[in-house]
C-alpha cells in the first residue's frame, strides 16, 4: 500500500515538474499553433491550392521575375517588389460551369480597331511592346488592368466573363496577358524552374501527366485568348485580338478557350 501511494506521489512530482517547465518555455508543448495554408493566406509553393480555389502555377521572386523578363515581349511596367503580389493561380477548367473551358468571342464589340483598344498594353507586328496605358500598383505587370478596360468595352466575351468569375467568392479573376500564359504553359508542362520563357523552342510540348489528370488541365494545342493586343504599324498590317496555342506556333482559325487567373 504504501508502495503504490509513493509511486502516484511521484507521478504527481513529475506531471507538475512538466507543467511548471512547459510555462517557463523551456520545452515545446503539443498546443503550438499550425501555421495557415496557402488557401488560408499562408506561404504558397508550386502546385498549392491557391485562396481562389485554384493551383499556383507562378512564385514571385527577383529570380523568376529575371526570367519572365528575358522574353522578349515582357511587359515594360514588370519589376519585382517585396510588398507586391507573390503569387499567380489558375481556375479550374471548370470554372464557367461546364466539364471544360468554354470558347468565348474576344468582345461583343466586333471593331477591332475601336478608340479604346489603343489603351491595351500589347505588341506590334514586329513583337515589340507597346506600353499603352500605363499600370500601376499592386496588380501591376499583370492582365488584370487590361481586363478591366476590355470589360467596360465589351458588354460580353472572354475578359468579361474572367472579371465576373468569383472563384473563392473572390473578384480579382481576369483574362491573363501573353507572358503570364508563358508560364502557365510552363507549369502545365512540368518545367517548374525554367531558365528561358522566350520563345516557342522553350516550352514543353505537351503537358506533364499530373497536369492532364487533374481539375486544371489544359486544352493543349489548342488556342487560348490573352488580354493583349496586336497593334500593326501601317493600316494595312495585322491588328487585333491575341491568342496564344499552347504547345504549338501553328496559327488557327478556331474560338479560343478562356481560362481566368488572378495574382494575390
């Protein structure tokens, strides 16, 4: 008997020896707080479920920046910023409702050489850049700006559609600019660091199997809309909408898909 009351009394040392050490810090307790998820507003990493539901596909860094850069269409207004946006995600491809990406006219407005359209950042025919209208801010060096403008133009269409999508009951979904296109191509084709994002020798030719099964998989060789525009530098040459085939250079008279993404 007196063996077991001298052995609870030394459970009991001990359990308050742990406790008073727990409260001095000097030990970790199983009560520490877990950090949040990508879709909670924590860190992201390639491949994470983004806030809107999506799958990052884009980390912003000095590095990648330098990279995206390199092309030889990159936006004129793209710098890397601590405080600016970290991340790109990408819908599903079921986003609009449907089993896949719908095709969608550019614009109810079927002037491709209306007043507004020379606000658009785009490219010439000699694949320049052209600044157009300036953005800046957060959302700076992305579609989003553009996306705006062709959605207050265009009562219908594919950057409409992007800006009303409410993924994660979030609002900042837009048609993506052609350099963002690059690396979501990029992702989707299992290049996760590319060093080149330049020209069509660059990308994967076909997406990587993971991305083909899952909920985010592209139409590959197939044309998307991109929130550009082809400025032409007589009346003469090429001047409209831009598109861009994933995983081939071959042009194509076909509706392009939509896809929306959205920087956070």
């Amino acid at each position: 008997m007196k063996r077991i009351r001298l052995i609870t009394l030394l459970i009991a040392v001990i359990s308050l020896s742990s406790v008073e050490a727990a409260s001095a810090g000097d030990t970790p307790t199983a009560t520490t707080e877990m950090g949040q998820t990508c879709a909670q507003g924590g860190e992201c990493k390639l491949g994470d479920i983004g806030p809107g539901g999506g799958v990052v596909f884009f980390v912003r860094t000095e590095d990648t920046v330098n990279v995206w850069k390199a092309t030889p269409n990159a936006e004129g207004d793209l710098s890397f910023a601590s405080d600016g946006w970290k991340y790109l995600e990408v819908a599903p491809k079921t986003w609009s409702g449907g089993k896949s990406d719908p095709q969608l006219n550019w614009c109810s407005n079927t002037n491709s050489r209306a007043a507004w359209t020379k606000s658009l950042q785009g490219k010439d025919w000699y694949n320049k850049w052209v600044p157009g209208k300036a953005q800046t801010g957060f959302l700076a060096s992305s579609g989003f700006g553009n996306s705006e403008i062709i959605s207050q133009n265009c009562k219908t269409g594919a950057a409409t559609a992007t800006r009303n999508y409410r993924g994660g009951n979030l609002s900042d979904w837009y048609l993506p600019r052609q350099t963002e296109l690059n690396q979501l191509a990029m992702f989707a084709g299992g290049i996760f660091a590319p060093k080149s994002a330049c020209c069509i020798k660059d990308f994967p030719k076909k997406q990587s199997a993971t991305f083909a099964a899952s909920k985010y998989a592209l139409r590959w060789a197939s044309p998307y809309w991109v929130s550009s525009f082809s400025f032409g530098k007589l009346a003469n040459q090429n001047q409209g909408e831009d598109r861009m085939s994933l995983g081939s250079n071959a042009p194509s008279s076909s509706t392009p898909y939509v896809r929306p993404i959205r920087a956070f």
